[in-house]
C-alpha cells in the first residue's frame, strides 16, 4: 500500500455516526454469538443427545463453542479497524463540506474542497466547489471577509 501523505489523524471522524455504527457492531456480534450458542444448544439436544439433561447438553455445547468465542472475538477488532477506514471515506468527507458550509453560511471565505481520492462523495465536492466559485449577482453585495 502506497504511503499517504495526508493520513487522518483522528480514530473517529464523526463521534456520532461513526460510535453508533461501532456499537452496531459489537450489538450484531454479541447476538451473532448468543444465537449461535442457542442454535448449538438446541442441536445437541435434538439430534446429537436427545436423552441427556439440560446440564450435561449446555456444558458440552459450551466445550464446542469455545473455539467459536475465541476466533470470533479476535476477529471482532479487525471488523471494527475495517469499519473504521471504511467510514473514514464518507465520515471525513461530510465533516468537511459540513464545516465549510458552517463557514460560508456565516460570510467567511471558503476553499474549493478537495476530498482524498478513495472518499466516497468526490461528486458533491465538485458541485460544491462550482457552488463557492459562482459569482454574486451585480445587485447583490460581496460577503465581507
């Protein structure tokens, strides 16, 4: 992978969207986990040990399950660091046009937006820069800086 000079410094860009799609995550793994125990439960009892007590079918499903739980939650951070670099291409994007926005509409001067060339959204920092490059009807004043 090419080194990219202009790295985010940040893990998050968007607290919100980007914490909440987190959460989603690990709500989605741990019931991913909780369900497949179940369904591991249920399948001792019907069809590997139908005459055995609840007790001995649980702690023989647990023994199974156990390589499960362990790959499954070393897997879980590389879920999150994807997730993480995949949300930093819209997240980053919409941060930005979100301030300059913030600034035009308060009459500073604002850049032309340039988003990293894998962000997603490249589209709307091209209308938005047509946007800021208009110029002003003759009868309407400049914004003063």
């Amino acid at each position: 992978m090419p080194f990219n000079k202009h790295r985010r410094k940040r893990i998050l860009t968007d607290d919100e969207v980007q914490g909440g799609l987190f959460r989603k995550l690990c709500g989605q793994w741990l019931l991913l986990l909780l369900a497949n125990g179940i369904g591991l439960t249920f399948w001792l009892r019907l069809f590997e040990m139908p005459d055995m007590n609840w007790a001995t079918i649980a702690e023989e499903g647990f023994h199974r399950y156990i390589p499960v739980i362990v790959i499954s939650t070393i897997l879980l951070p590389a879920f999150m660091w994807d997730i993480n670099r995949t949300t930093h291409r819209f997240a980053g994007p919409i941060g930005r046009l979100r301030k300059a926005l913030s600034d035009a509409a308060v009459g500073k001067h604002v850049e032309p937006l340039s988003f990293r060339s894998n962000d997603y959204w490249s589209a709307i920092a091209t209308d938005f820069n047509r946007l800021i490059s208009r110029k002003p009807p003759k009868d309407q004043k400049q914004p003063s800086s």
